[in-house]
C-alpha cells in the first residue's frame, strides 16, 4: 500500500486495519453476517455545515489537541472488557490451522466465534500491563449452515500475562506440566505449574487477542489517532510541500453539526488506493472524541471496507472507551465479512495506585515450587521465596543430588547388594580351584 506523503493520512489508518488484520489467512473466502447489529452506536446530526480555509485546519487541530490532552491525563488504568469476536476462516485457512484434524478430508470453511472477559492493569508511563483472560465460549459452525463444528484438541488459550519492555511472561495457573524436554529427568521439574517467558517482541498480537487494552483509544494498533490528525494539519499548511497541500485541499472536507451535546464535527476524504475509489468519514463528538469512522470503496459507495464506532464513559474526568466495536469486511470490498470484534466496558478505574509487584511473577499469582521456563535465558527457574532461582540450563545434563543408585528404593538395593556378593564369592571360588590345579603333583 503506497501513501504520498500525507495526502492519505487519516484515510490510511483505516486501511491499515484492511491490509494488515492480523488475522489468519484467507479469511475473505467465507461470508458471515456480522457478530452485532453495525447500525451507529450515536446519534448524528441530520445537516451539516461545510468549513473552509483557515477554520478547517483549525477544527483538526483542536480536536487533535483535546483528544491527545485527554489520553495525557491517563497515568493507569484497570478494568475488565468483555469481548466478543467473529472471524471466517477459508477452507484453506483451516486446514493450515487445524492440519491433525482434516487428515485425508477435505477442510470446510468455517466461522469462529469466541467470547471472553479481560482483566486488565496497565501503567502507562512505564509501558506495564498485566492481563487475566477466560473464555467464557467458543464455536465452529459451518460458513452458510451453522452447523456446529468439532475440532479436537481445540481449547481457548486462558490464562494470566505481565508485558514489559523487558519480557512477556505467560502463566496458566490450571495446568501442571507432567514434564519438559528441555529439563529432563530433573525431578524438581516433574509434575510443576510454569510461566513462559520470551522477548516481547515475539508477543503473539493478533487483532482479535487484544493484547493491549490501550488499541481501543487508537483505529491501529501503533499509531495514535492525533498523530494522524497532526499530519493532515502539516499537509494543509504547506508543511508538506505544495503538492499535498493541494491535494488535500480537493479530497479533505471539514463540516459541523448542531445535535445531542453540543457541536459535532466530521471528516471526509476521497483518494485513489489501487485502483479503486476509496472514501473515508470520521465523526467527531462535542466531547473531542471519535465516535465513528467509515471506509467505503466504489464510485457509488457499496463496497464497506470497515466500521469503527465508539462510545465513551467519563471516570475521573477522563474519557474512556466503553463500547468499541470494529468491523472488517473482505478487501474485495463485496461485503464479505471478514473479522469483526466488539469490546463492552465492565469495571473500570483510573489513575488508582498500581504496585510494581503487579507486573511480577509474585502478581502472576505464582509461588514457590512453581517453574519459569525462559526462552529468553534457555534456562529453568525454580519459584523460592517469591523469587526465580535457577534450576538448570535447557539441555544440560542432569547432575542433581539423588540422581545416581541412592535414589532407588530399598528393595532394590538390597536385590542389586545380593547379586553383586554371590558374584564375588563364585569368583573367588573359582580362583581358589584354579590355584589348587597348578599346585597338585602330577
């Protein structure tokens, strides 16, 4: 995907979400009605004003400002989202996915639907965010019939995670691991709960995993939406060159609206993206905050691309996410559903004191006896006092007290102690007559 210079900048966010979904491959191939009703989450004025010049540019920037001056007051924040996501999976992206299944049959197209909840703790100046997730559903059913599905071994992944920019630790307090390849045979590692610990880079950050709270203020998730609009405000001015100023000022429009709350505010820009007419609206609140954002493609507009709405709840004086709910059609643009994830605020608190100890392995709920298997390190940790102490080094050849015979039970040693005494006595006996031959007269 190509973007001149800033001419696409805020129409480029949506297509961010189109070209780079994160999701498995293929998933335009099946339809799917979407997971929730995609009608606007608000209500919009019915007439709008168009701005020009100067007040154009400045409307974007103070919504900039106030959207961006509103995350800055957000130092941390915890809470629990409910999540609901539907995704279609082509038939070959089943048969990638789920390979033992479909051994020798033909792999179908099929939906996904999953719900879960996500405890989440995040502070935000060091970057720190600790997440509990527990899947409360999820099902196959067949694209077009919905009929269930069953896939075996298949299981939500559940469990409780601390992402830092030193590490991303994993822990699933449910499961005791009977045993690990790379520690073999130490019997301190038998039969142990484990974290998992690897760079944070290798975080598995599937769009519908929500693995940071935080995407729900942005439309990508590595990009802030007043960055994009700080953008466009550089091409209006010149900033840019003479060229995307020009360009922004025939595909960029500005408008007002009077409705519920006080003025309303709305982007729209028409450009060209491979080939095709692509047409972006975002709707702006009296409150500066973005509370719905549409991509269309066709000369006729009916081809949706994707539909981000929010609506928002007021804590502490900060407004936060309380309803998000993303829509992401196939890139054929035919309508085809092809991912779509709805999140609903259910607790949430602001600015509250978080211990450091919640980014920990004391946080993950972890105690002593319990194993860090670290990929980072390719060693074993053992918990003891709260604290990882090392265990042993992936591979490394058992040398643990207790490994060599008096670890055996009793009656073996008394067995193996048997044999080994009559062996000696033949052996002698054997010698003696041996002696007695060479000693006789002939």
């Amino acid at each position: 995907m190509t973007r001149p210079c800033v001419l696409h900048a805020l129409a480029a966010i949506a297509v961010w979400m189109l070209f780079c979904p994160q999701t498995s491959e293929g998933v335009e191939q099946a339809k799917v009605e979407p997971a929730v009703d995609v009608e606007s989450f608000v209500e919009l004025p019915s007439e709008w004003s168009q701005l020009g010049g100067e007040e154009r540019t400045a409307a974007i920037t103070t919504m900039a400002d106030r959207f961006r001056a509103n995350y800055d007051k957000l130092h941390t924040w915890e809470g629990t989202y409910f999540v609901q996501v539907k995704q279609s999976l082509s038939a070959e992206a089943v048969k990638n996915r789920f390979t033992s299944a479909f051994v020798g049959g033909e792999a179908p197209a099929l939906v996904q639907e999953t719900s879960y909840t996500i405890r989440f703790v995040t502070d935000l100046a060091s970057g720190n965010l600790y997440r509990d997730k527990k899947t409360a559903a999820m099902k196959f059913t067949r694209d077009g019939t919905n009929e269930t599905v069953s896939i075996p071994n298949i299981a939500p992944v559940d469990g409780r995670s601390v992402l830092t920019t030193e590490h991303y630790v994993f822990f699933d307090p449910t499961i005791v691991w009977p045993q690990f390849a790379t520690v073999r045979g130490n019997p301190k590692a038998l039969n142990k709960r484990a974290a998992f610990r690897k760079p944070p880079e290798v975080v598995d950050r599937s769009y519908g995993d929500l693995i940071n709270p935080c995407v729900a203020f942005r439309t990508s998730d590595n990009r802030h939406l007043w960055e994009e609009l700080a953008g466009l405000v550089k091409g209006l001015r010149g900033e840019m060159g003479g060229e995307a100023r020009e360009s922004l000022d025939e595909s960029l429009s500005v408008s007002v609206g009077s409705g519920p709350r006080g003025l309303w505010h709305r982007l729209n820009q028409t450009f060209k993206e491979s080939e095709s007419t692509i047409h972006m609206s975002l709707a702006w609140s009296p409150e500066s905050t973005p509370v719905d954002l549409s991509l269309v493609a066709g000369e006729n507009r009916d081809h949706p691309l994707r539909r981000l709405q929010w609506t928002w709840r007021l804590v502490n004086g900060i407004y936060c996410p309380e309803k998000v709910k993303d829509t992401v059609y196939a890139r054929s643009g035919n309508g085809q559903l092809s991912i779509e994830r709805a999140l609903e605020l259910r607790e949430c608190a602001v600015n509250q004191p978080v211990q450091v100890s919640r980014f920990s392995y004391q946080g993950l709920g972890m105690k002593d006896g319990d194993l860090v298997m670290d990929e980072i390190e390719k060693a074993c940790y053992l918990i003891e006092g709260g604290e990882p102490q090392k265990l042993a080094n992936y591979n490394a050849i058992n040398r643990q007290p207790g490994s060599g015979l008096s670890s055996l039970p009793r009656w073996k040693l008394v067995l193996f102690s048997s044999v080994l005494v009559i062996f000696l006595l033949a052996l002698l006996i054997l010698r003696r007559q041996k002696s007695l031959k060479l000693i006789s007269p002939p």
